[in-house]
C-alpha cells in the first residue's frame, strides 16, 4: 500500500471550493477548486476580505462571513461573487478545530438550475447562436435565385408538371422562415417594455389557442387577481404564451383527458443582478403553464432552452430558444419543471412588476 497523501494534497483534491480565512476575515488559502470558482487566481484571492468576493441575499449568511463564532451550513443558497450571480450552492462555514482563530468556507455549485442559472446558459446560448447572422445573409440570397427559377420555369411547364416547381418554391420558403426564426435569437435589441396587466393577455393567448382548436380544448385558469401590473413587452409576451400554449396543446394530443393549466401567483423568491450594474431585481410575478402531457425526456431537460433540441419529430428546436431569449430580454426569467405528484409538467415565467420602472 502507498504513502498515504498529506493534508495538502488532499485539501488540493477536494472537489468543492474551499478557502481557509483568519481572524481578520481575510482569504488566506484557497484549493485549485475556489480559484476555478470564483475565476480568478489565487494569487488575486488571497489577501481581500472574504465579504468582498461572496454576497448572499440573506443577510444570515453575509453576518456569518465575519463573525468569528458562526457555524453555519446552507443548502440550494443563491450566491454572487463581487455583484456576479453564480448559481445556487451549498454553503458552509466553521472554525478550524485545531486552532479556532482560523475558519474554513466551503462552497459546491449545485447543478444548473432555475432562473439564476438559466441566466448564465442564456448568455452561452446568445454566444452559440451569433453565426445565423453571417449564415442567413448568405444563404438568402441564392434561395431568392433559386425561388426565382422556379417561378421561370412554372410558366413553361405543363399542369402536371408544375408540382415540381410548386414543391421547390414551398420548400425554399420554409427555409427562409427557419432562417428568420434563428436571425431572430441573435438579435439584441432591448424589448420596449411598459405596464401590462397579464391576464389581459393571458386571455388572448387562451382565446386564439381555443379558436384555433375549433372549440374542442378548453384551457382552464387559476388566476391570483391582486396581482400588479409586470414591466414587460406586451408583443413579446403574448408569443412567449402562445407559444407555451401551443406546446401544451401538442405534448396533450394523445392524452385521454387533456389538462392545460394556466396559473398566476406572487412570489418572493426569484431575484436577479442587471447586466452591468449591482442592482438586483425582483420577479415576485409567476406565470405557470402546465399540462398534464409526457413531459420532456430527463436527458433533454437541462437543454430545453439551447437552439435545435426538440422532442417533436418534426420539430425544429427553436421555440423555446426563442421564449428563452424573449424573457431574457424583458430582465425576466423562464424555468422547466415537474410539478410535484400531480403528475404535470409546467413552465414557470418570472416576471418584474412594473413599480420598480
């Protein structure tokens, strides 16, 4: 049997972040782990006030980064690191044994997860999906050529054979549409946002998915009518609801009794930092869709939201992106999940009220 590893190495190998800070509440060691965590070396760590690089919405958790005596052990605690949001964690903090004048922290990023992390994918997704800019120019302009040739040869054709040309101008204008649909992921013009009351627009959604049904859905509601006004782009929130609707109508096809749900309700937990500034914002609003269809398939629910994944055969996987983007846009927030035992899956939107301006 080998030499057994020395406490460094072991503190070394670790997988969680860990920092041991003094007296002064100053970092004075962290592990490979705290550095890849906090991205920055250790170097740039070591000597700054442990409050000055962690920030926690509990005011619990930032009195216990300097008092000296705290034993503390969080769990699933949305964390900053310098006005930086950095996803959910675990979070503990206790003296070292041997010598309590030391402390040890200690922090395992959780799972990406929930409008915090969906925030951090969305500004990976908006990178992935830049080169549909240069790609959609490119590729426009000869499916116009190619548009036009058909149309050329659709008046020297006979009627039997203008089913060709018929198939080459449908098929060029589907892709021109899926073009259209990922540019529009790439855009980055702020959303022109105003007061919206949302069941006003919820009702619209409702009516135009129930129209085009031809009265055989009826898509029920449980509204919470207290709620204020939500600062967003009312024409970009009424096609992230149909959109969701429309979904919750299709994953409910082959279901004996469809049931799509929508909810409203506030809540006080979901907050995110603006871009740019140390600002925090709250979406005590929620907007729940929720049906009682299969569901999306475990292995893609962490990729939902990402461009081109879809659990539709024929689909094209840019729905979702685009609620994603939209919501993201109006400093909102959209979340998967399974609802509990009931058997249902839903969409949450979180959504600023529009007294903060």
């Amino acid at each position: 049997m080998g030499k057994l590893p020395s406490a460094e190495q072991i503190f070394v190998g670790l997988p969680d972040a860990l920092l041991i800070i003094d007296q002064n509440h100053m970092i004075a060691k962290v592990n490979p782990i705290a550095e890849h965590f906090f991205g920055q070396s250790a170097k740039h760590l070591i000597g700054d006030d442990i409050s000055n690089q962690l920030q926690f919405d509990d005011d619990r958790l930032m009195n216990a980064l300097t008092d000296k005596d705290a034993h503390v052990a969080a769990r699933r605690v949305a964390v900053s690191i310098k006005g930086r949001d950095a996803g959910l964690v675990n979070f503990d903090i206790h003296t070292i044994p041997a010598d309590q004048s030391w402390r040890m922290v200690s922090i395992a990023p959780l799972p990406a997860d929930g409008p915090v992390a969906e925030q951090r994918r969305g500004e990976q997704d908006q990178f992935a999906v830049r080169a549909p800019d240069i790609l959609g120019h490119e590729i426009k302009n000869p499916l116009a050529a190619i548009k036009g040739a058909a149309q050329l040869l659709d008046r020297s054709l006979d009627q039997d054979q203008r089913a060709l040309t018929h198939m080459i101008k449908g098929e060029v204008e589907r892709i021109a549409k899926l073009l259209d649909r990922v540019q529009s992921l790439s855009t980055k013009q702020p959303a022109k946002v105003e007061p919206v009351n949302v069941h006003s627009l919820i009702d619209r959604a409702r009516k135009s998915i129930e129209t085009a049904q031809n009265g055989a859905l009826k898509i029920g509601d449980q509204f919470d009518p207290s709620l204020p006004d939500v600062l967003v782009d009312p024409d970009a929130l009424m096609q992230v609801l149909t959109n969701l609707l429309s979904n919750a109508v299709d994953a409910t096809r082959n279901v004996d009794k469809p049931d799509i749900q929508v909810v409203t309700r506030y809540s006080f937990g979901a907050s995110l930092s603006v871009h740019g500034s140390e600002q925090m914002v709250r979406l005590p609003v929620e907007i729940i869709v929720r049906d009682n269809g299969p569901g999306v398939p475990a292995e893609l629910e962490r990729d939902i939201f990402s461009p081109f994944v879809s659990t539709k055969r024929e689909g094209q996987g840019l729905g979702l992106a685009l609620v994603h983007k939209l919501i993201n846009d109006m400093n909102g927030r959209v979340r998967y999940e399974r609802s509990g035992t009931a058997k249902h899956t839903q969409f949450v939107l979180f959504l600023p009220i529009a007294a903060q301006g």
